[in-house]
C-alpha cells in the first residue's frame, strides 16, 4: 500500500513538472451485464491484474481497485447475474440494487459499463432489451457499452456485429454511440483497447461537467423508470382494459344465452415457449381426471411442443416446428392457449418470436387464441392489466388476440374456480367467432336499430309538430295582444280627440250662452281671419266614432236651435207686421230713427227668413228619421242645416250690434264736440272779460 501511495505521489510530481494539467486521480466505475464471467473478464482487463475471480460467480457486488501506470487510481465494481431485475410484486427493487452497488464507489460512479459478449445472444435478448426498458436516462448519459471477445470474430468486426441485432443498435443508440471493443485474448492489444475507454470515459465525463454536472452519478439520483408519473399511467391503463374486458363478457354471455346449438366437446391447445409453464397448466385443466369436464361438457387438452425461445441458444428445430404444426391438425381447436410467464420481463423479441410461431398454425388463429399467464402467485398484490401495462410489447400482444387472458396459479391444484372461468372464457370465444350466430346478432340489432329509429322519428315528428303547434299559438297571442295594443292605443287617442271636441263644443256653447243672457253677441272669429273650425267634418273622418255619442250631441243641438228658433220668431215677429206696441217710447223709436230702422228692417228680413227657415228643416228631419234609425252620414245633413241657421242668426246679431256701435259711436261724437265748442266759448268769454 505504501508502495502504490509513494507511485502517485511521484506520477503527480512528474506530471506537474512537465507542465500537464493533473487529471482526476480516482476513476470510479460500475459494471453491469447478464454474464459474471464476462464483467470479471472486463474488471480484470481494466484494472490489469487479476481481481475478480473467473473460476466461480458470487450472487454479491464485488469491488476491485488498482492503480495504473500513470498514477491513476481505478475502482471497479461488479455485479452479479440479472442484477437489473424486474420484479412485479416489488417495482421498487431495481432501484435498491442500483444504490447498493453505487454506494460501493462514494459519491457516486463516473461511468456505467454494460457488458456484452462477442457471440451468439440467441435466447439472450432479454439481458439487453430489459435493462433499456428498466434504467432511466441518468444511467444512460454516464453509460459506455463494452464488448468482450474472448475468441476470434473470424475476419468480422465489432460494428458488423452490431449490425446483425437490432436490440445492440438500440443499445448503442441510446448510450450516444459509444462503445469500446476489449479483446482478452490479446494480452498486448487488450491493454491498447483499455487506455483507449479510459479515454473516452474522460471525455464523458469533461463534457458532463461542461453541461454543468458533476461528472458522476450520485447514489441519491433515480436511475429506474418506475416514476410515480409512470405508475399512475400504468394503472390508469390498467383499469381501462379491464373493463373493457368485462364489457365483452357481459356482451358475449347474454349471446351464450340466447346460442341454440353448442359443441359435444371442448378442444383446446396449448402453445408456447419453453420452461413457460405448459404442461403445469395443461395438468391443472386436467385436475387429474382422465375424463376432464368443461362444465356439463368433456374437454380434449391438447399439449404441444414448445418452441425456442428464452435461455435456448439456437433457433427452434424444422422438425420441431412441424411437430407444433401437427399438434394443431390433430383435434381441430376451440380455443388456442397461448401460455407466457408474468414474472419476468416481455421484451420485443419475446413479441416477435411468439408472432412468428402462432402463424404456422394456420389462418385465423389469433380469433381463436386465449393469453394464459403462469406463475400467478409471482405478481403479489399487483393486477395482471398493471404486468400488461409496463410492457408495450406485451400489450400489443394481448390486443392482437382480442384482450382475452387469463391468469393461472399451477401451484394451487385444488383451485377448481380458476379453470372454470377459464373454459367459460373458451365458451364465450367459440360465441364470438361463430359466423351465423353473429349474422343472426347482427340481423337482430340492425331490426333493432331500424325499429328504433322509426321510432325515433315518429317521436322527432310529434315533438316537432307539438312545437310547431306551441309556435303557432305563441305567434297567435303576441299577435292578437299587438292589436289589442294598438286598438287601445287608437281608443285613446280618439277619445283624447273626442273629449278636445265635446270640450271646444261646450266652451262656445257656454260663451254664446253668456252672451245671449248679457244681450251682447257671439264672440268672432280670432284676428287672424280663420275659418271656424267644421266640427262635423271631423266627424265624418272619424266614421268609427260610436253612434250613441253622435246621437246624444244631435239630440242636444235640436234642442237648442228649438230654443233658438222661438227667440228667433219672436224677434221677427213686429217686422213682420208693421205695427208698433202703442208705447210713446215706441213712437219715439219710430219718429226719431225712421230712416236707420227701414234700412235695418229691409236688410234684416231676409236674413231671419233664411235663418228660422234654415232652423226649422234642421229641427224637424232628425224628428222625423229617428223611428226608423238614424245613422252618422244621416245626421250630418240636418245637423248642418241646424248649423247653418244659426250661423246666419249670429251673422244678423252682429249686423245690428254693428249698427248699434255706428249709432253710439255718431251720439258720442256729437257730445264731445258740443262739449269742446262749449268750453271753447267759455275760454273766449273769460279771455274777453
């Protein structure tokens, strides 16, 4: 130990003396890989003396340290076998290996190396396409991949070995194309090959702590995939696909129901890889009866040959494959079992390799296939919808043969339920692929459908109709409350125009009434010389106006020019007869006013003649047309006769009240000029004396 330390102090004396910037001292390193042999054979090489050994596996992390020529100090730790593990019933264990192993180097590793060996991977697939599904990407960032030859390529080199796989591309790919090619056959080419991944892990590690890491891997840091984000997406997943599977056995078993033929016997095949589980399950079908029942029904278990897949470092066989072949001619199957194991991991070559298989057996199979998972008692607490839902392969799968699956525990014989709701899954299969039961299905839903939507329209017709009728009414009633509107709308306003009238009427009538008793006359027109105001005229536009009003107004006005016309006759009456009263005054009138009374009396007469006998027509045709019914146009005729007599009164009112006026205003005119003469002779008189 003294010895190594006195090296690098003297290597890190050297190198600064020369003037080269020191490089780190202590290189931190963590193998992984599916063979042990192949990781010690690697740790040895890079540590270049013999740590690890190669005669035995330890199921242990092991941890080598050395110290290179340059003073450099490189620790390696290696892990066992399927030590990147995946477990259903704990998705958490692949996380506490990983921080086991990192603890071994604090703080952390600068570099993962993946091991791989150069030959055949046949059957091994697994160990490489499995850690890319499990690790995150804080491995694969610090991640070289390391290939190991321990024999000859025979004239190939590393990169058309990569080529041959698809699951090394991807490998390659996603550790951002590097990787190193050891050979320890070579003792003096491997050490070359070893300076040379030192110095591509520097640079790693250079451009990490540029990006702003620290150039390792904390033990602290989530290396797995199992994220809370990925598990909540599984069993979201999960739960879909299981009811979408008990909706098709609800769907399918009322079908069942209504089947009037089913088979004598069950067949059934069962197919898969090796060391999947077959013959345990085929036992279990069988529950030790030579006879097996389906129910009421017999069942013939039919246990092929599996083929090569995982842990068989070849292909399957020709004769094999016919045997497989052969198996599914011998009964012609109802169902087909198609059996995989739910401990372990399904990765793309799984999916590939049991496709390829499943198409020897003939057109239609897939219709047919059940997925039967063995080891049940190896998912715990888990579902097996969560087992499907983490392996994308797997899920495609599982929907090729129309989501049907079921889950076998071989280690509980006695569980007789298992196998029952296995051969009712069969049942419903055999339902689901029978071609005239699904016609007659579907014949009956398309009656159905057909059914239902006559009646659907006859209902969207009556709705329709109801609504349109509804629409009507609604329109009917806005309409008939917008002419009632505006029927009291033209009501008001008529008997706004009506009462203005009525109230204009009785004002005049009122005023002429006060005069007549004043013994004045009937006030004139305004200064403005406008015609008076045809009250019936309006009327007569407004033909509308109710009858009972125009008659009142006519039977009122009757009775005032009846009233009028007697006053008329009695003021006509002493023009008429030329005979004065025997009164002095009244010769006085005649003597002193004799030539104003006889033009007066000459132009008056005829203007009372015409006005009493203008009175009298519009006083007595009403009279005489009311016991037959009087309408508006009817009355307007004797209303104005009535109007235009008096009219004609009032106009000889005010001829003589104009005379009257002439006359004071001639006596006034006198008196104040006889008044001014008389003072005028007073003023002289008194100027005189």
């Amino acid at each position: 130990m003294e010895e190594e330390q006195l090296e690098v102090s003297m290597s890190c004396r050297a190198d600064v003396k020369d003037g080269v910037a020191p490089r780190p001292q202590k290189l931190r390193l963590v193998l992984l890989g599916d063979r042990w042999l192949d990781k010690s054979v690697a740790g040895n090489s890079i540590l270049r003396r013999h740590v690890f050994d190669l005669s035995r596996d330890v199921k242990m992390c092991l941890k080598g340290q050395s110290v290179l020529e340059d003073g450099r100090k490189v620790v390696v730790v290696s892990t066992p076998e399927r030590w990147v593990h995946y477990s259903i019933r704990d998705p958490g264990l692949l996380q506490v290996n990983m921080n086991t192993c990192m603890a071994m180097c604090p703080p952390g590793p600068h570099a993962f190396l993946v091991v791989v060996p150069v030959s055949s991977l046949r059957g091994r697939e697994w160990t490489v396409e499995g850690p890319l599904a499990l690790l995150g990407d804080t491995v694969w960032r610090s991640t070289l991949v390391v290939f190991v030859r321990r024999g000859k390529l025979r004239g190939s080199s590393v990169e058309s070995f990569i080529s041959k796989h698809d699951f090394l591309k991807a490998l390659v790919e996603k550790c951002g194309n590097r990787y190193q090619l050891l050979d320890a056959s070579r003792s003096k080419g491997c050490k070359a090959q070893v300076d040379e991944l030192l110095g591509k892990i520097d640079a790693m590690v250079e451009m990490q702590k540029k990006a702003g890491g620290a150039g390792y891997v904390a033990k602290e840091e989530e290396v797995s995939t199992e994220t809370e984000e990925k598990k909540n997406d599984v069993e979201e997943r999960a739960s879909s696909r299981r009811n979408r599977a008990q909706r098709r056995r609800r769907t399918l078993r009322s079908l069942l129901e209504s089947r009037s033929s089913s088979p004598a016997q069950l067949q059934v095949l069962l197919v898969g890889a090796k060391h999947a589980g077959k013959t345990s399950s085929a036992n279990t079908l069988l529950g030790g009866a030579v006879f097996p029942q389906a129910g009421d029904r017999p069942a013939q278990v039919v246990d092929s040959p599996g083929w090569h897949g995982r842990y068989c470092s070849g292909d399957t066989p020709q004769a094999l494959q016919q045997q497989i072949t052969h198996s599914a001619s011998v009964c012609d199957p109802h169902a087909v079992l198609l059996v995989l194991r739910c401990d372990e991991t399904f990765t793309e070559t799984d999916r590939r390799t049991a496709e390829e298989h499943m198409g020897r057996l003939g057109f239609g199979v897939w219709s047919r296939t059940v997925v039967l998972f063995t080891r049940g008692d190896g998912l715990g607490g888990a579902t097996i919808e969560e087992h499907i839902g983490r392996w994308r392969s797997l899920e495609r799968l599982v929907e090729r043969c129309g989501n049907r699956y079921h889950v076998f525990d071989n280690t509980n014989r006695a569980g007789s339920f298992q196998v029952r709701e296995l051969y009712e899954k069969i049942e419903e299969t055999l339902v689901e692929n029978d071609a005239s039961l699904l016609l007659e299905t579907l014949e009956n839903l398309l009656q159905q459908k057909q059914q239902n939507s006559k009646k659907a329209l006859r209902k969207m017709k009556k709705v329709k109709m109801e609504k349109k009728k509804e629409l009507k009414e609604k329109e009917e009633q806005i309409e008939k409350l917008q002419k009632m509107i505006e029927a009291e709308q033209i009501r008001l306003k008529r008997s706004s125009a009506d009462g203005d009238i009525i109230r204009s009427l009785r004002e005049r009538r009122t005023l002429a009434d006060q005069h007549e008793d004043e013994g004045g006359v009937a006030p004139t027109c305004e200064k403005n010389h406008e015609e008076p105001v045809n009250v019936w005229e309006q009327v007569r536009r407004r033909r509308s106006q109710r009858t009972q009003t125009t008659l009142s107004f006519n039977h009122r006005t009757a009775e005032d020019l009846r009233r009028r016309s007697t006053f008329l006759t009695a003021s006509v009456q002493p023009h008429r007869g030329g005979v004065s009263d025997g009164s002095p005054a009244g010769a006085e009138q005649e003597v002193g006013g004799a030539t104003e009374e006889k033009t007066d009396a000459a132009s008056s007469w005829p203007t009372a003649g015409a006005a009493a006998l203008g009175a009298a027509v519009g006083t007595l045709v009403p009279f005489l047309r009311l016991p037959a019914g009087i309408g508006v146009r009817s009355a307007v005729f004797p209303a104005a006769g009535a109007a235009l007599g008096s009219m004609l009164i009032q106009r000889g009112r005010l001829g003589r009240k104009e005379l009257g006026r002439k006359e004071l205003g001639r006596k006034e005119l006198g008196r104040k000029e006889l008044g001014r003469k008389e003072l005028g002779e007073d003023a002289q008189e008194t100027a005189e004396g």
